[in-house]
C-alpha cells in the first residue's frame, strides 16, 4: 500500500474504528451498573468520549499494523473495570455484561450497513464515495471484534458467556484459563498453518459470512 493509499485508508477508518471499540467497552460498563456494579461508573468509563477508553497500542499502533501490513483489521480498548462480585447475581448477569459488547459491535455493523444503502441512494453527491469507504470499514470493523470476543476464551467476551453458561465446575475449570487467555490469544493470531495465522483462518469464515448477511440486509 502507497502512502497516499494508506492516509486515506486511516482517515476512513479513524471514526469507524475509534466508536467500535469505544462502543464496545461502553456497552459493557453500562449493563455493569444496570446489573448492580458502579465500578465502570465511578471509574468514568460509561462514556462515548473515545479518550476515556484509548490504549495506545490496541487502539492505535496495532490497528496501523495491520492496515499496513493487512490481514485481519482489529485491536482493542482499555477494558472497562467490572466487579462481577459486585452484580446482583453474579453468574447470571455476567452473560448480560459480556454479552453487551459484541451487541453493541452487532448494532454498529447494522449501522453502517445502512450508510451504504444510504450513501448509494445519493451516488452523484460527493460525500457518497468517502461515506462508503468509512462505512464498508465499519461493517469489517465490528464483523471482526464481534465475532473475535465471541471466541469462548477468557477473558474475550465469549470466554465470561461460556463460564456464565457451564455449570458450576465446568466454568471453574474455564475460568482457571483466563491468566493465560491473552497469551493464547496472541499465539493464534502468529502461528501460522498453512501460511496463514491460526486466528485468522478461523475467523475470516465467520466474518466473511456476516458481512453478507449485512450486505443481504441492505
């Protein structure tokens, strides 16, 4: 990718970005509190201002990697402090809490998916080429983070459902993963097999197949 390419690419991409992750780790303090647990809240995390929730590297340096580099466009926020001994009911509400991130990646996609439809009602307007540029990258963005936190690894977001789910042992034995659940997740996304990280080979079927279920929609 050229550089002029590329700066293009990242001014489409910045907003897109940006309120998918920031989004994401909003919704999950917001169910937080709602469920019983004011941490997030008194930490200033339920917020739609992207600097409450920014990490330097998962936000902005691995994003531009991997614009640069390709692949898989994904990364992540500060996660949001969440006492789940705090919640009403503990194991219970934590599928509400970890749920409502990939929700709120899922509502997002929904989003954009009706930016295009938007954008392509208006082709001669001269936003209608940038707007879906920004938007075709939204759908990815949030296909991505959404199906990537559904993987049931803890502590990504599928990882708190299953333990919400399994029985009480079983979700003791899953939980045990999570000191090393970052580590493997890094590992998946570098090894490669068949020269392609392992991550990305199974990811890209799923998301693939929800992105044109969006662009079925619209």
């Amino acid at each position: 990718m050229n550089i002029d390419a590329l700066i293009q690419t990242i001014a489409l991409a910045a907003i897109p970005v940006l309120f998918a992750i920031t989004l994401h780790e909003a919704a999950h303090g917001y169910v937080a509190r709602h469920f019983g647990d004011m941490t997030a809240y008194a930490a200033g995390r339920i917020s739609l201002n992207p600097l409450r929730h920014i990490d330097p590297v998962g936000t902005i340096l691995l994003p531009l990697l991997t614009l640069f580099v390709g692949g898989l466009l994904f990364g992540w926020a500060k996660p949001v402090p969440v006492n789940f001994s705090a919640l009403r009911n503990p194991k219970k509400d934590m599928l509400w809490v970890a749920l409502a991130g990939p929700a709120a990646n899922f509502a997002m996609a929904l989003f954009w998916g009706l930016m295009i439809k938007v954008a392509l009602m208006f082709p001669a307007s001269y936003f209608a080429e940038p707007l879906i540029g920004m938007a075709e990258i939204g759908v990815t963005i949030n296909a991505i983070l959404m199906v990537l936190n559904l993987l049931p690894l803890p502590p990504l977001d599928g990882g708190r459902i299953a333990i919400s789910l399994l029985p009480h042992r079983e979700a003791y034995q899953l939980s045990r993963v999570e000191p090393y659940g970052i580590v493997i997740l890094v590992l998946l996304a570098v090894v490669p097999v068949a020269g392609q990280p392992i991550l990305s080979r199974v990811l890209s079927p799923v998301v693939g197949a929800f992105i044109r279920i969006i662009q079925t929609l619209f």
